[in-house]
C-alpha cells in the first residue's frame, strides 16, 4: 500500500476518544499491517480495557526509537466535507487527523518498505496522546529501564520544521 493511500485508510478509521469510540479499530488495523515486516515483533501493550500501545520491535536493542499516537482530536462541527472520508483537494489531503497524525504515521510505516530488516529499530504507535498521555506513561513505566536509544524520533510534528523537545 503506498502512503497516500494508507494515510487514506487511517483517516477513515474513526480514532478519536468519545463515549462510543477509542483507538482499538484503528490499533488492530496497524497491528495486521505492521505483520509483513517479518523481522520485527509486533506487541500489544494493555493500557486500559480495550486500548492499547503497538510496540514493533526488531531482534537487536534498541538504538532509534520511532514514536507516534494512534488518537486525534474529536470531530468538531464546521467540517465541509466528512472528516472521516479523506478528500484530495488542490493536491492536499483533508480529513480528521491527516496532519495529525495518520498522515505522519503513513510516512513513517510506510518508509519501511525500503528495508528487508533492521537493526536497533523500536516503533511506538501510542495512545491518547491528545488527552491525558496514558499510552506514553505505560510505556514509560514498563521501558524505562529496558532500552536506551540512541535516537528517539517523533512524527508528531508542528508546521513542517525539525524540533529538539517535546511536551
């Protein structure tokens, strides 16, 4: 699947954290994707009932850790077009989360398709980072003392520029 059309497939899965929706649908859609990757071990981390981290992981420790959150934002009134039906207008991409993060999140996984392994690679698709950081603090609490990378990259960027830090 090329990036477009993953950031398309993201988009039109609901991921937002409501009465009657959470990252689970989306979290299993990875899950099974990030499977063709035969060199890397895909791990559910439990978070809470129903929710939970994706940890891909190759054989070798941990030396570049890539990071980025499976939720976005709840749909807010004043969209024009469904914010779960991705639109290609004027060669951008609009839909709930196609800046923040699915977008990135496409790149990203889709960037190893140009590898037949790794060596050294975690990726952490983490939830509910748009609410209270429960995914990054589990993760924190059971990784703490296990790795030490090298190198920890963040999709979740803020307009188009390299930053060092984050909240």
């Amino acid at each position: 699947m090329e990036t477009l059309e993953l950031a398309r497939r993201l988009i039109s899965i609901p991921s937002y954290v409501g009465k009657d929706c959470n990252e689970q649908k989306i979290a299993e859609f990875l899950c099974e994707y990030l499977k063709q990757f035969n060199w890397l071990e895909i791990k559910k981390q439990k978070v809470v009932e129903n929710r939970f981290n994706i940890i891909a992981q190759d054989k070798f420790p941990t030396q570049l850790l890539i990071s980025g959150h499976l939720d976005t934002v709840l749909p807010k009134t004043g969209w024009q077009t469904d914010p779960f039906k991705p639109v290609t207008q004027k060669g951008k991409l609009f839909g709930l989360g196609s800046s923040d993060m699915k977008g990135s999140l496409a790149a990203l996984i889709n960037c190893l398709n140009y590898f037949k392994s790794t060596r050294g690679l975690m990726i952490l698709l983490y939830i509910d980072e748009e609410y209270d950081f429960l995914g990054m603090k589990k993760f924190i609490q059971e990784y703490k003392n296990k790795i030490k990378p090298d190198y920890v990259v963040s999709g979740d960027g803020y307009d188009l520029k390299l930053g060092n830090g984050c909240r």
